[in-house]
C-alpha cells in the first residue's frame, strides 16, 4: 500500500484523499494541543506557509496517545489550532499511532528510522515524518527536533522541483 492509497479521514470526519497530495513532499506529523512540544504548531504553520506556494504540505495527525495531551473532540482541536495557531494546513481525524489500534498511515511510517537510528514506534508528539514527491517517506525527525531547524528545512527543500 502506497501513501496515497491510505484511507483516513479529515478532522471534520471527511474523507481525506491523500493522493491529491501526489508529487509534492507532505511533513506529517503527530500533533496535540496540551504539549510541552505545542508551539512547534507555530513553525509548522510557519513552513506551510513559506513553502506551500511550491507544492509543500504539513498534514496534522492528532493523538492522544501520549499523556492524553490531546483530549479534545474534532471541534475542539479545530478551534484551538485556529484561533491560537492560525493553522492553514489539513489535519486529519484523531487517530492511534501506536499499538494494536496503530492506523495503517503509521504502519506506512514507522519503519523508517530518524537521524539517530530509530525506527519503530512513535516516541512523543510532534515526531515528524517527511514524504516526498513520490510517496516514499524521505526522513523521521524527532519530537524535539524544531520545524524550523536546518535539517527539516533542507530535507524539505531537497525534496521540492
């Protein structure tokens, strides 16, 4: 199964068609509102919005998996990324990114291994994952790496035509 293939639905329970996401990079990453790591929520918007204008895409993946950081119902989530974040970029249905209960969009991801070697299952939110043009998950960045940092910010533009 191919990223593009993954169902899953919008925040809004919506389906969300992935493939319209074809041949452009896409960060996903596993967000959530009552974090220590939230205000990377600003950075993240922060790329979109540099980037966007050539293809790029943050996709916010809410769980609450971690602490039950994210405890909120869909309109709940929405309302705060908004009206504190100004978030522009899709988010996704609150799902399971680890676990029996593991949706198939992080089965697609977690094989891949971060700049330190690991692989497996997702450590905190905000860990962050880079899919490229062609589907293929490009990097896996850490919780704690910043959106901004040079090594998302170059594994990004690496990524765009």
């Amino acid at each position: 199964m191919s990223f593009y293939d993954i169902k899953i639905a919008d925040l809004q329970g919506n389906p969300l068609d992935l493939g319209r996401f074809q041949g452009h990079p896409v960060l996903v990453v596993n967000v959530a509102s009552r974090c220590g790591l939230t205000p990377q929520y600003a950075e993240l918007e922060a790329l979109q919005r540099e980037y966007e204008g050539r293809g790029f895409t943050v996709l916010g993946v809410p769980c609450n998996q971690f602490g039950g950081q994210e405890p909120g119902t869909s309109e709940e989530i929405a309302e705060f990324c908004s009206t504190t974040y100004g978030v522009t970029f899709p988010m996704t249905e609150k799902i399971e990114v680890n676990g029996a209960g593991r949706h198939p969009l992080y089965d697609l991801l977690t094989p891949v291994a971060d700049a330190d070697g690991h692989t497996g299952d997702i450590r905190w939110n905000f860990e962050k994952f880079l899919v490229g043009p062609d589907g293929a998950v490009t990097a896996r960045f850490a919780p704690q790496v910043q959106p901004k940092s040079d090594e998302v910010v170059k594994a990004i533009e690496s990524t765009l035509s």
